[in-house]
C-alpha cells in the first residue's frame, strides 16, 4: 500500500513541469528521483540492491549499440540502431584508451549471444571495469522491445551513504506517465527496505535544472 499522498505528488509534478516550460532548454530535462533513508546503519545493516521496469520509458535519450554478428547487423540496421562487428573490435587491440572511447560514446551495449563469451579475450577487462558489459541478446529477441526495456529499468543500490537517486522520467512525458513512473519506484524501494515505509526519511523530484520538489 503506497503511502504517497496523490495530492501532494500531483500538485508538486505539475510545479516542476511548469517550471521547465518557463525557460526553454535546449535538451530534454530529465525527472529525477533524490530518497534519503533513515534508520539504516551502512556498516551492520545489509545492502539492498534491486532493479526493475517502469510503466514509460524514462530515459529516451539513452544511446545503444550492438556488438552484432550477421544476423544481427541487419536485425540493427532495420531498427537504425548502431552495430559494431568482432572485426570492428578487434581493431582496437585491446588498447585501453581506445576501448574507454567506444564505452564512452554509448549508455548500452547489447551482443549478439553468438559472440559475447568472445567479447572479454578481444576487447580485453575494460567494458566490464566501465560498467558497460553488453547484454545477450538471442536470435529471436526484438530488438526494440529490448532496447526499450533497458531505457526503463531503473536500479536502487544502498552503498555507503543513506541518499538514493535516479531518473524517473523527463519533462516532455505526460503528467500521468510520470506520476505513474514515480509512484512504482517509490514502492519497489519500500519492498526492498528493511522496515518498508518506516526507513523513508523523505523523498523528493526535481528536473535537471529545477528547483526540488518534496512528495514525501
């Protein structure tokens, strides 16, 4: 049961999209999700961490490319997603600061299931040590539907400190969507505390350059 008040969260989204409409940005304002925890001891206490899908996509804007073996180099080219061939990365030889470039250019990587066990002895550690290990993607997957999952996972992980963050949306989406987005974030976070709702110390929205909102 959330116990978000739908008032407030209404009233406090509708005050944040106002204020990204009164100045003009010349990019897509992301909606971002600030929970501080309380009753948590870091040390003692174990560390949750969890991921899951949000109704929208929260993140359009993310960048994707695909590690492809022939299959799918056409499977990408069809849904003008950008691909990459083993060819492409062996190229790279293994050099760390050419691998760091590549890993930079893109959010997500996906890899045909055919060649990523292949991946780590071409490219070396280095996509893992950036965090950008690609995703398996099988013969049949739909690309686009995989694509768009990943744009609206979000992940909760209690490292060292009681704040959390995310992106939960952006300021085109409609209100709904984001009240929606929200909504199922917060309570996933609660499944995942120890004390559910009790370790909520407070949680707030705000756009990327807006002022924070307070929903709870």
């Amino acid at each position: 049961m959330s116990k978000l008040n739908p008032q407030l969260l209404n009233s406090s989204i509708q005050a944040m999209l106002q204020g990204t409409r009164k100045k003009k940005r010349g990019f897509r304002e992301s909606v971002d999700l600030l929970v501080n925890l309380k009753n948590y001891d870091t040390q003692k206490d174990k560390r949750f961490a969890g991921s899951v899908k949000l109704p929208r996509v929260a993140r359009p804007g993310l960048s994707v490319c695909v590690i492809a073996d022939a299959h799918h180099e056409q499977v990408a080219d069809k849904a003008g997603v950008p691909h990459q061939s083993m060819d492409d990365l062996k190229k790279l030889n293994k050099n760390k600061k050419l691998v760091k470039k590549m890993c930079k250019k893109y959010d997500i990587f996906f890899a045909s299931e055919s060649v990523i066990r292949t991946i780590p002895r071409v490219v070396g550690p280095h996509m893992n040590r950036a965090g950008k290990f690609p995703t398996a993607l099988a013969p049949g997957d739909d690309l686009n539907a995989k694509v768009n999952e990943l744009r609206s996972t979000i992940k909760f992980q209690l490292k060292k400190v009681l704040c959390l963050g995310c992106c939960v949306g952006h300021a085109k989406m409609p209100q709904d969507d984001i009240r929606l987005n929200i909504t199922l974030a917060i309570n996933f976070l609660v499944s995942l505390l120890k004390k559910n709702w009790q370790n909520l110390k407070s949680v707030f929205i705000k756009s990327t350059m807006g002022p924070v909102q307070r929903i709870y």
